[in-house]
C-alpha cells in the first residue's frame, strides 16, 4: 500500500514539475513547421525490439551504459589528438536503434542512431568476420540491384568514409580497386567497402527514399553493438542528415520503463526556434555537438562551479574540454569538480535523508520525494530535469543518473541519453542551434522502471 501511494505521489510530483515549470508542446509535434520524412526509433533492449534479449538484464545494461559514457567522455577529450580518420566513437550493447530499409527489393535494417559520430555502416556479405546480430540475416548486396561499390578513384565518395584507403593492384588485395573504409575503438571494428545503395526511411505517413546513399558494406566486424551497423547523425559530411540534405531534424523517445522508443523527425518542423527553447551549437571539425553550458542551479540557487569547467577549449596537452550532448553516452558525465560540488548541494537540500551509493552511482537515497530541481543553463536554454531523467533506480535505491568523470579519462563533459528521453531534441544545422522542448509527458520510470 504505501508503495503504491509513494508511486502515484512521485507521479504527480514529476508531472507537475513537467508541467508546471517547462514549456509543454503536444507530444509528437514539436512545431508547426513542416516535418518532411520520419524513421521509427526504438532502444535495442526495449521488449518491442526485434534484438530483445532477455538475458541481458538491467543490471547489464546499467553497466555497460557507464562504462560507455565514461569510454565517449574519453574519446571526445581525445578527438583533435588521435588519428580521427580511424577511430569510431564507442558504444556498448545498449543503444538506441533507428529503424530503415535498403536496396530493391527494400531489405529492414536498423542501426544505432548516433549523433557522436557521422559514417553509416552495416554488417554485408560476404562476411569475413560478422557477429551475432539478433535473428537478423546480415544484408546481401549481391540481391539488390542498386547496390554499387565506390571506385578508389572516386574521391568525392571515398573521401567521406573513416580510414578510407585503397588497395594496391595486386593479386592479395580482393578489394582492389574498390575503396575501404575501416573504423575501430579498442577491440571493436568493422571494415569493409565504401558503396551507394538506395535507403528509404518511413514513419507517421511519411517515405523518403536517397538513392546513391554513401554507406560502408562491412565485411569484417567484431563486437560492436549485436545491432546490424551504426547510423551516424553528427554533423560531417557522410552523415545520414548532410546526405539527406536536410538542415534540421530531431529525436523524440518517450520512456516508460524498459520500454523505449520514438521517433526522428527530418524536416523545418523538426525544430522550433522559439525564444527560450534554443541554445547555440558550438561549430566544430569533429561533427559533434557542443553546447554551451553555463550553469546548473539546484532549487533555483546557482551552484558555485569553477569558472570554464565545461568551456570549449583544449588544455596545454592538447586534451579537449567541453560539453557535448550525445545520444550514444546513456548517462551524464560531469568533470570531476563539477560533479562533487553538485552532489555536495543536493546533499544540502537532502539532508534530512541517508545518502547512499551503489557500485555505478555516487549520491542515491531511498525517498527521493524531496528531491530538489535540477536545471541544466545553456546559453539562452533552461533545461529542467523530471525526476525521470534525473534519478534511476538501482540496488533498491534511486541514484542521481550522472557519472563524475575523472580528470585522468577526458575533460569533455556530455548530457547523456537518460537525460535526453522525453523530450524534442532539435538540430538546425544552417544555424548551429539545439532546441529542447518538453513533450509534457514524463513517466517517472525512477518510480516504475522495476529491476530485472
Ligand atoms: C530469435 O530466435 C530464437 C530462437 O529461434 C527465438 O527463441 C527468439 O524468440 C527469437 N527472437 C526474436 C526477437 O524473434
Ligand atoms: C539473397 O542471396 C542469397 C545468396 O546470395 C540467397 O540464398 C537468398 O535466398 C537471397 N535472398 C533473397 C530474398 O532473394
Ligand atoms: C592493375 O594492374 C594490371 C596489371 O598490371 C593492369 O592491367 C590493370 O589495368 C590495373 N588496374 C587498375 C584499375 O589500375
Ligand atoms: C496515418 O494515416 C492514418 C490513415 O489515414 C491515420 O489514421 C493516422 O492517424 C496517421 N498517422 C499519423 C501519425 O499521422
Ligand atoms: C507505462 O507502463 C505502465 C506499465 O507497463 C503502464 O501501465 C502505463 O500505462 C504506461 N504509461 C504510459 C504513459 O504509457
Ligand atoms: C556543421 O557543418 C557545416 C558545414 O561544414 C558548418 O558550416 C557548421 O558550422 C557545422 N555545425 C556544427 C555545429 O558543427
Ligand atoms: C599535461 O601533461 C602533464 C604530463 O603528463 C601533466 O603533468 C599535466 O598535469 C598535464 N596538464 C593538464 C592541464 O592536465
Ligand atoms: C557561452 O555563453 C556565455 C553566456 O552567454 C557567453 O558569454 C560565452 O561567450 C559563450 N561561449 C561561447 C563559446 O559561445
């Protein structure tokens, strides 16, 4: 009984404070602009998801989603100093998938929806190495009479792709005189041959179909993701959106729960370019997103951060610093300095409650019904977390869903995933500006998101 109370009181408490102090739009329509195409999203570990795999349980994916966000904050830090032709920004098992189909005849296919990086690839045969990619077969050019192999000497496509090289016109080389893209983070890879292929996206009554979509067929991959490839949205050329030669497109994933899907949105519609709703993004040669953060407040009081700790720079060694929003880190990471002083005054407002820890999270308690307001300031962008985006339920407790980065693994800070389902997301790529609004719906899954 009291169970049930506290959670209908949680309820109404973050849907008032969804309500009450953000701006509320009807879910679905961020504007009345004009949305030209959509394409279905859904989380991999969503039960509606075709690459459902009930043994791996919450707790997996709560520690996979850490050791990502902590592996991107990392990878982000490092951007200007490696190789970045080569590397491919990590993700773990745990990931948002947007759902499309490709070649005549029209094959589904899905692949992560990543807005760290921009090449879009999938596994192809003939396969060298393929892993397992749920009951999936793996795409065959060889049936699809659009598909085509991009020519070394076809630089203006060969160009777009990561690590791209050609082979050399010898008996050894197989893919000779075709171009090869290669993309790799740690022990994960694929690599394979840069090709144009016919994709289509359709949802809410809308198609759009590319031909010549420049993607990489991969012939040799290792344990990337278990979905069938990657679909890049950052903001280089070869990305899905510059392909698709639209300048604004968003993100919408509603959570309730384990279930976890929504929709992208490509088209003028897909942003609102209200006063309030929009912060700038801060241009880059990576095709990431920085934002300008430049302040949190608890409970409508400024916290005290050091000066610059989430400013776009580089430190004497070269190290990135910054704050990117990223769909493909599930959790907030904070710089060290900035994560202590947060905890430190949520712990101020919560003193009258146990603060307790679990192995992933730093500040959880049991009753987090006195929970202060957290709003994230961007440049011209109040962002107020519900407690839903907030707070995750672990070990029995509710823990603040933000990881401290330490300065030892990178100094670019990230609004992860958790922090980016219920609401619209918006890119507008002509102007380098984010907006953000509320869809007035935010189920407080820290409530009725049960361990598995
Ligand atoms: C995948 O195949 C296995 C074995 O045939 C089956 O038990 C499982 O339900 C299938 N999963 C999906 C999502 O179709
Ligand atoms: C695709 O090609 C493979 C052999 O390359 C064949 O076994 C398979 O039946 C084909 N699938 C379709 C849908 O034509
Ligand atoms: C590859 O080398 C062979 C033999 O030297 C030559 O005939 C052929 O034209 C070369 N192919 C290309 C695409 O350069
Ligand atoms: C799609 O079209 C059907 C039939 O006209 C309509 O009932 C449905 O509401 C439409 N869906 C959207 C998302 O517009
Ligand atoms: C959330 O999920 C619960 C349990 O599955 C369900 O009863 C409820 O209707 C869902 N809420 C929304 C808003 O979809
Ligand atoms: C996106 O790319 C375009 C074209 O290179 C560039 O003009 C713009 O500044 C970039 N925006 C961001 C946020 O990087
Ligand atoms: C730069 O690297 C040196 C040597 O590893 C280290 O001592 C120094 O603290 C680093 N500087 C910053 C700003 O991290
Ligand atoms: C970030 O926003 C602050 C406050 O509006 C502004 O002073 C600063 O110039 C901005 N920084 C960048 C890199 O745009």
């Amino acid at each position: 009984m009291y169970s049930f109370i506290f959670l209908i009181v949680s309820l109404i408490n973050s849907l008032d404070q969804c309500f009450g102090s953000s701006p509320s739009l009807p879910p679905g329509k961020p504007s009345s602009g004009d949305i030209l195409f959509s394409a279905p999203l859904i989380h991999r570990s969503s039960p509606e998801s075709p690459f459902y795999d009930p043994d791996y349980t919450r707790a997996k994916h709560i520690q996979d989603g850490v050791i990502t966000s902590v592996a991107r904050s990392r990878y982000f830090s490092q951007l200007s100093a490696l190789a970045k032709d080569y590397v491919a920004a990590p993700l773990s098992g745990w990931n948002l998938l947007m759902k499309y189909t490709l070649g005549t005849p029209a094959v589904t296919s899905y692949g992560i929806f990543d807005t760290g990086s921009s090449f879009t690839w999938i596994q192809c045969r003939p396969c060298v190495h393929c892993y397992k990619q749920g009951n999936y077969t793996v795409f065959n050019p060889q049936n699809s009479s659009t598909y085509r192999q991009v020519q070394c000497t076809d630089q203006e496509y060969c160009s777009m792709a990561p690590g791209h090289t050609c082979g050399s016109n010898n008996s050894e080389d197989p893919d000779f005189p075709f171009c090869v893209y290669h993309t790799s983070y740690r022990d994960k890879s694929s690599r394979g041959v840069v090709s144009t292929e016919t994709l289509t996206l359709s949802a809410e009554n809308t198609s759009r179909t590319m031909d010549n979509m420049v993607f990489g067929c991969g012939h040799d991959n290792h344990d990337v993701s278990h979905s069938p490839g990657i679909v890049g949205v950052g903001n280089q050329s070869a990305s899905l959106v510059r392909q698709l030669t639209v300048s604004h497109f968003s993100h919408y994933v509603f959570a309730n729960g384990t279930h976890i899907r929504g929709v992208a949105h490509f088209g003028p519609g897909a942003f609102t370019s209200d006063v309030g709703m929009t912060t700038p993004l801060l241009p880059n040669g990576y095709g990431v997103y920085y934002l300008n953060l430049t302040g949190i407040s608890v409970d409508g009081s400024e916290v005290n951060l050091p000066a610059g700790i989430f400013e776009k720079s580089k430190d004497e060694n070269g190290t990135d610093v910054g704050f990117i929003i990223d769909s493909g880190a599930s959790y907030t990471m904070l710089r060290g300095e900035a994560f202590d002083i947060l905890v430190s005054v949520i712990m101020d407002v919560m003193s009258e409650y146990t603060p307790e820890s679990t192995e992933h999270f730093e500040l959880c308690y049991r009753d987090i019904s006195d929970a202060p307001e957290v709003v994230f300031h961007f440049n011209g962008l109040d962002y107020m977390l519900c407690d839903a985006n907030l707070w995750i339920r672990h070990s029995g407790l509710y823990c603040l869903a933000m990881i401290r980065l330490k300065e030892s693994e990178g100094k670019v800070s990230i609004l992860g995933f958790h922090q980016q389902r219920n609401v619209h997301i918006g890119y507008d790529l002509e102007n380098n500006l984010l907006s953000l609004v509320y869809s007035g719906a935010c189920p407080d899954d820290a409530v009725d998101f049960l361990e598995g």
